[in-house]
C-alpha cells in the first residue's frame, strides 16, 4: 500500500489544491496500489468519490495532518507516503512531499504573520526527513534549493496543467457580452500586482467601451484586499466563479492579463490558452520558463509598460490572432497524465526502491 495524503480536499481549491486534485486522479488510473486517506470535513465530493477515500481520524487541518495522520501510517506499517499539497507530516519519513514556491519568502506583505511563521517553521524541519521534493517548475527547484540549502537532486519537477473542460469557444460557446474586456484571474494579494494593472488599464485612452473584469477573491491568509480596485464602473470584480463561469469568461475576452511579480508556476495564463484566449504577461520568476514566446510580455513593475501591452493587443487583431494560436501549441506542452507520470515513477524510485526507467526525465522548459 502507498498512502496518499488527502486532506486537500478539505480545503478551498486554488492552485495548489487543483495540482494535487487533479495528480491524484490521474495517478489513481494508473496506480491499484494507492489508499487515498482525509480528514471527515471533505468540500471536494466528487474527486473524493472517485478517489474513493477513506476518512481517518477525529481532529481536521494541520492537526489531523500532524497527529491523526501519522498514527494511522503507524498502526498499518509505515507505508510510504506521499504529501502534494505543500504541507505533510513532520515526523514521518518514509515519504515525498510538495512544495510549490517560497513567496511568502520573496513577498511576505501578501501573507499574514501567521501563515509566513508556519511555513517558513515547517518546510526546513520537513525537508530534513522526506525522500524527496516535488515542486512545479525549475524556477521554484532553483529558489528552494537556494533558500533551504536542499540538494537540488532531490528536488522532481511536475508541472501543472489544464483540465479539458478548458477549450476554445464553439459558435453555442461564444460570449454575447455588450462590451468586450480584458480578464485578470487571481487572489489580489500584493505580490499578484494588480493594483499596477488597474492603474496601467485606467490610463488608456481611446478605450472607453472596454472593461476589466477581475476574477477572484480575498483569503485569510492573504494581506491584500480587492478595495484599490473598486469605484469605476469600467473595473467589474466578478469574485470567486465555478470552472463553467471561468471558462466563460476566458473564452469572451478580448484578451487575458497576468501581472504577477511571483509565481512558481502560474495556471491562469495557461488556462486563458486553452480556451483561446491571448496572454500578455509580466516577465518575472516562473512566468517566461511557463509560456516560452507564446504571450506578450511587459516589465511589471513599469505601469506604462503593462499599458502598452494592453494597448497593443487591443488595437493589433493580427497580434491577437498570433498570440491565439501560439498559446494553443503551448498548452500542448503540459499534461495531468504526463505529470501524474513524473509522480509514478518517482514514487517507484524514492520510495519503492526501484530503479527508474529511462522515460524519467523531470521536465524542463525546452522539452517539447
């Protein structure tokens, strides 16, 4: 049996939680020997489902993973574990764990004094007992090797993905908005930038018809707020949307914008490319390894940069047209499959004792 920690699907999905969703399902197809084990408090009931998990344990959150977790590994051997949601138990070694990024490291100001102290406590005590360390791009291998001295060896890398139900819009699909848009998807915390986006967007001029609409929400651990961004009727802040709402609102914008000052990896803009729509983006951390030369990058630091970017793609439709098809090929470059693959075969390696096979490569930008 290899035990995989569930408890993400108690939590609220964003993009650690949807990488961990959507490995597991993937490598629960593939894989018989796996037992899927949570906490009772699941809000995720259809992959729970078809996971088939088994509620464990009487307390929830960081004390179920600490204390109720481990004692369940005990009490049936010690089996290997694996942990894909950024946190896993302490004392447990027999196991691989995830860590996404260190932003609350490079951008503490986007995270409460509470959130910064548990991570930046746990991961050190973590990374000295695991096998090994999955992550989501070579960037945030690169970061947490430098930051905690961990051995860049150990260190997989298993990039993110877009579910199908990303896709380009059919005639039924297409949006009948009176106004067209540019869209940002994101929790509005300092380090997503978006008060710089807004700011860069109000300065345009000659496009009065056009709106920005912002998809996301505010979270406790989060310092920012959405608050900058209301009082102008042409800024619409649309709040949390189900996966339907959002593919709707990627398939009627005109374009999508990603001003993130820090990402270790960054699944909008890949999801925005699914659904056909074009990229402008900052050039910052993960961003440019993610999306290569399919997107428009500005400096986003540089408000009028991000504005002529914006400017560009709103005036050029042969612009459009380009970044359209480019970001449709790039998304090609990412799959859940592919990925829950990585996972497979390092759970066999680091775990299992087994030699790996020569397809274990861990992927880097320039793989096809």
């Amino acid at each position: 049996m290899i035990a995989i920690n569930a408890r993400f699907l108690t939590q609220e999905t964003r993009g650690v939680q949807r990488f961990a969703e959507q490995v597991c399902l993937e490598l629960a197809a593939m894989r018989k020997d796996l037992t899927f084990v949570a906490p009772d408090d699941i809000r995720m009931h259809a992959s729970a489902e078809r996971l088939q998990v088994r509620r464990i344990g009487r307390n929830h959150g960081h004390l179920w993973e600490q204390l109720d977790l481990p004692l369940w590994l005990a009490r049936h051997g010690y089996p290997p574990l694996v942990s894909l949601c950024n946190t896993a138990p302490l004392i447990y070694r027999n196991q691989i764990a995830t860590h996404h990024d260190i932003t609350y490291v490079r951008h503490p100001e986007s995270y409460s004094r509470a959130f910064r102290s548990v991570y930046k406590g746990i991961t050190p005590l973590l990374l000295k007992r695991i096998k090994a360390l999955i992550t989501v791009s070579d960037f945030s291998r690169k970061e947490i090797a430098r930051y905690y001295g961990y051995p860049s060896e150990k260190i997989c890398v298993v990039p993110n993905a877009v579910a199908a139900k990303f896709h380009p819009p059919s005639g039924a699909d297409r949006s009948g908005n009176a106004r067209p848009y540019v869209l940002a998807v994101s929790s509005p915390n300092a380090h997503k930038n978006f008060a710089r986006m807004v700011a860069a967007f109000l300065s345009l001029e000659g496009f009065d018809d056009v709106e920005l609409h912002i998809v996301g929400d505010s979270h406790s651990v989060f310092s920012g707020s959405t608050s900058s961004m209301d009082g102008n009727p042409r800024v619409r802040i649309l709040g949390r949307l189900n996966d339907d709402q959002l593919v709707r609102e990627y398939q009627g914008a005109t374009a999508f914008v990603f001003p993130s000052l820090y990402e270790g990896f960054g699944i909008p803009p890949l999801e925005a490319q699914a659904c056909g729509c074009p990229v402008i983006a900052a050039r910052a951390a993960s961003i440019p390894e993610v999306l290569g030369e399919s997107v428009l990058y500005f400096e986003p630091l540089n408000i009028e940069d991000i504005a002529r970017c914006m400017r560009h793609v709103l005036q050029d439709a042969r612009l459009r047209d380009d970044l359209h098809t480019l970001g449709l090929a790039n998304v090609e470059r990412y799959s859940w499959k592919r990925s829950a693959q990585t996972v497979s075969q390092l759970i066999d390696k680091a775990l299992m004792g087994k030699p790996s096979p020569p397809s274990f490569i861990a992927w880097s930008s320039d793989r096809p």
